[in-house]
C-alpha cells in the first residue's frame, strides 16, 4: 500500500512544482509590465504632426480601386493638427504634390480608462487617451472625421481616418 500511495504522490509533486512554475512565470511578466510606466499624453493642446505615406485608394469594401487595370494611388501627405484649449481645431492637410487642403471644426476628448477613478493628486486632471475630430474644408466644406489615438503598445500616437486610409504616427511640436 505504501507503494501506491509514493507513486500516486510523484504525480503529484511533480504537477505542483509545474504549477508553481507556471504561476511564478507568468506573475513575472506581469510585473515585468507594471514596472514600465504607461504610456500616456500629458497634454494634447498644441500641433500635431504627421506623415501618411502613398497608399492605394480603396472602395467601400477596402478593395484597391481599379483605373485602366492600375491600382490607383493617394500621393503622402503631412497633416498638421492644431487642438485649441476652447474646443476648436484645424487640419492643414499638404500633399507630395504641391496641393493643400484646410479644415476647420470642433474636437473632443476620449477618456482614458486606465486612470483610475480617484486621482492621488486632487490637482489632477482627467486625463484623455483619444482625441476626435469633426472637420470641414474651408473651401468646399467636405466633411472629415478624424481620431488621434494612444497606441500603448507602440508608445505613440496615431492618426486613424477613414478605414480605406493607412493610420500613421503624429508628434506633438515643440
């Protein structure tokens, strides 16, 4: 009897140690990313600056459009974002190929669910991981909507437009 009971207790042993094993590696990683401060906008008054590079139009079903059998193509562009503190916004919008467009609308915050709820500091503001923007053209009055989003996992900010374009990094100017 004492025998089963020694093998019957090996398995044993041995699924606790892997269990232990597991649990102290995966606890790891998990302190491993707390110890990494979270990436987070401070402030998201200011200009923002970005590159869209050439991408291939796209239909309502995001297949590349057709002109003659060739994918037909947008040139890059920078855009240049400005959010001001009273809820206005502007987008200049240049091409590689010399054109510009200029919008002007109203923005407004995302908040950030990783805060938490109650502040350390009671001076702390709300703090945003989005910004939306409801834009017009100057000129013709085209309506664009755009977003410039947190990416934690690439530690920047991103610009995401219609679902036919390519989103694309932005830097706040100093």
């Amino acid at each position: 009897m004492t025998h089963q009971s020694s093998s019957f207790s090996m398995p044993l042993l041995a699924w606790l140690i892997l269990g232990s094993w597991l649990f102290v590696g995966c606890s790891e990683s998990t302190v491993r990313s707390v110890d990494q401060p979270l990436f987070a906008v401070e402030t998201w008054l200011g200009t923002w600056v970005g590159e869209q590079p050439e991408h291939a139009m796209r239909n309502a079903n995001g297949e590349p459009i057709l002109i003659r059998g060739k994918a037909a193509t947008v040139k890059g562009s920078t855009y240049t974002f400005t959010i001001n503190a009273d809820g206005t916004a502007h987008l200049h919008q240049a091409f590689a190929d010399g054109r510009t467009m200029t919008f002007a609308g109203k923005w407004r915050g995302q908040l950030d669910e990783n805060q938490p709820s109650i502040p350390s500091n009671p001076s702390d503001k709300p703090r945003l991981r989005a910004v939306v923007f409801e834009l017009a053209a100057t000129d013709t009055g085209a309506y664009r909507q755009y977003v410039l989003a947190v990416d934690t996992a690439a530690r920047q900010v991103n610009c995401i437009g219609t679902s036919s374009e390519p989103a694309f990094s932005v830097q706040l100017q100093q």
